[in-house]
C-alpha cells in the first residue's frame, strides 16, 4: 500500500464512510463539510470576531454556528423597522421639495429618524443596536450593553479636540466587547483631557443603553472596580473582562485604533438595508445635502420641528 493511498474514514457528523488519500484534522465527508462551511460564511463575522478576541474561545461547532444565525436573526427581527422610510420615498421627496407641505415634510424627517444608522469609527448605531464596523453582518442589542470604559488614544490626531476610545462591554456571548470613537472638543484651558467630552460620552450611552450596571467611566476606573468587586456584574468572567482592558489600553487586537474605520462593510449594510436601515451618509447624499438650497430647506424644517418638539 503506497503512502497516499485512499483511507476509508467516518464521518463524525452523518456517520457515513468516505475515503481520503489524506487524513488532517476534523474527519468530515465532503457534504457534512461543504454544509458547514456554508454556515461558518454566513457567520463569517462572529468567526473572525472569535479568532481575534484573544479569549481563547474554541472553534465554533456547527451547532454553536446555528445558535449564532439565531442569536442574530432574533435581534434583527426585534428591531426590524417598519416605520420608515423607503430609498424610492426619500428620492422623490428630495427630488420634489419644494412642493411639500410642512407636515409632509416633517413626516419624511420622522421617518428618516426611524430609519438612520449613524456610522462612527468602530461601530455604526441606532437607537436600537450597535453594528460593530470591523465584522460584517455583526449586530448587537443596545440592552445587552451593561458597562462602556474609555480611554484616550493619540493615534487619531484631531486639532481642538480629544479623541476617546470607548471600550463597550455586552452579554452577548457572541460579541462580549467592541470598540467605537467619539471625539469631545477641548476646552479653552484644558490641554488633554476634555471635560464637555467626557460629558458627551455618559450621556450618549446613558441614553442609550437601559442596561447599564457601572457608571460610564475611564477604563482604568473601571478595571479597579472589577478587582475591587472580584466580580463582574455582567455576561463575563472576570479574567475575561481584564484581558480586554488590557488589550485595549495597550491598542492591541481588535482595540488597535488604526485598524478602525468607519464605513459598514457592504454584507452589514445590506442585512441592515433588508431590515429598514439606512445609513445617515446616503440620507444625506439622497436629499442632496451638499446643495445649498437643498440643506437650507431640510435643515430649516429640522429646525421647526425640533422647535415643535420642545414647546409640545
């Protein structure tokens, strides 16, 4: 028998005899492993997530793949949007403006609120989830959030300004943490540290996410009152949540900040898009923002209505 003969193997999902010349690693029959492969793609974000947390985590089993398409299609279908407003509604709103009534404006603005997605370097939002930049078709719920520490990270150079790293802690067990960047104007006396900033980054997760069990802090804050507590009031061990910490104040993993970027990659937007989700940029470039008339119009009714908003 010559050394790459056929060996006859079982497959250890299906049970049925296949023959290979070479046996290397799991032992699966070509339609048990094409079949996992299409679930491990249409995942493909969670996978890559788990080889670049660092936390150790075992490879997924084809189980674990299903419990991950349900984990996120029961989120989606949570928020999905139908309140909006469709692409071919904003175009002709932005197309024929000038005829619109007030209220009709002011219900295109509603809508449009309804349905935007807010891109930042890290992560993309809504009022109802986060949608992690670096992984496609990645999506968290807003009440799985339960502590966000930041950090000052120098990387991102942005004149009058201080830029903070926000390290989002979840209990989803699929994505326990990512990163996201918000930039706070520095004061007239303050050098470094932005006070108006800081401000800005409690209120925006406090409003945000319901589910906060530690103040919105500094990370170096935060993991003293980890090691304080001995424990962790969320969906994570404690070692876990310190070799996050560590990762992200050393601007290690997926924290490293110039490996961030803003844009969804184009499988996340389209699951988005399939759910009612626009992104703010399109909006923009859809009601022609950049034309001067155009955002005169848009932003006066905005104005109005925010006005409304506040004396109602």
């Amino acid at each position: 028998m010559g050394l790459l003969s056929k060996k006859t193997l079982i497959c250890e999902r299906c049970g049925k005899e296949y023959q290979v010349r070479i046996a290397l690693g799991r032992h699966l029959c070509d339609e048990c492993a094409a079949r996992e492969g299409q679930k491990r793609d249409n995942v493909r974000g969670y996978v890559d997530y788990a080889a670049q947390i660092q936390l150790g985590w075992p490879r997924y089993t084809e189980e674990q793949l299903d419990q991950i398409a349900a984990h996120r299609q029961e989120i989606l279908e949570k928020y999905r949007q139908t309140q909006g407003i469709s692409r071919a509604e904003l175009q002709d709103a932005s197309e024929h403006y000038r005829k619109l009534s007030d209220e009709q404006a002011a219900d295109v603005l509603m809508r449009v609120a309804n349905s935007s997605i807010t891109s930042t370097i890290g992560a993309a939002y809504s009022g109802n989830f986060f949608a992690p930049t670096a992984f496609e078709r990645t999506i968290v719920d807003v009440e799985d959030v339960f502590a966000v520490g930041y950090v000052t990270t120098h990387e991102i150079q942005t004149s009058g300004s201080e830029v903070l790293m926000c390290v989002v802690f979840t209990n989803d067990p699929y994505l326990p943490s990512f990163p996201m960047l918000y930039a706070g104007k520095l004061g007239f006396f303050e050098l470094m540290k932005s006070k108006s900033g800081r401000r800005g980054v409690s209120a925006f997760f406090e409003s945000l996410c319901p589910n906060l069990t530690y103040p919105v802090q500094e990370l170096r804050q935060l993991k003293k009152q980890i090691k304080t507590d001995g424990e962790v009031k969320g969906n994570i061990s404690k070692e876990a949540m310190l070799n996050i910490i560590s990762a992200a104040s050393s601007d290690a993993g997926i924290y490293k900040v110039k490996d961030m970027h803003s844009d969804l990659l184009p499988a996340s937007a389209a699951m988005l898009d399939e759910y009612g989700y626009i992104q703010e940029a399109q909006v923009n470039e859809i009601l022609k923002m950049d034309k001067t008339f155009n955002r005169s119009y848009w932003r006066k009714q905005i104005k109005r209505l925010s006005k409304y908003e506040i004396e109602d």
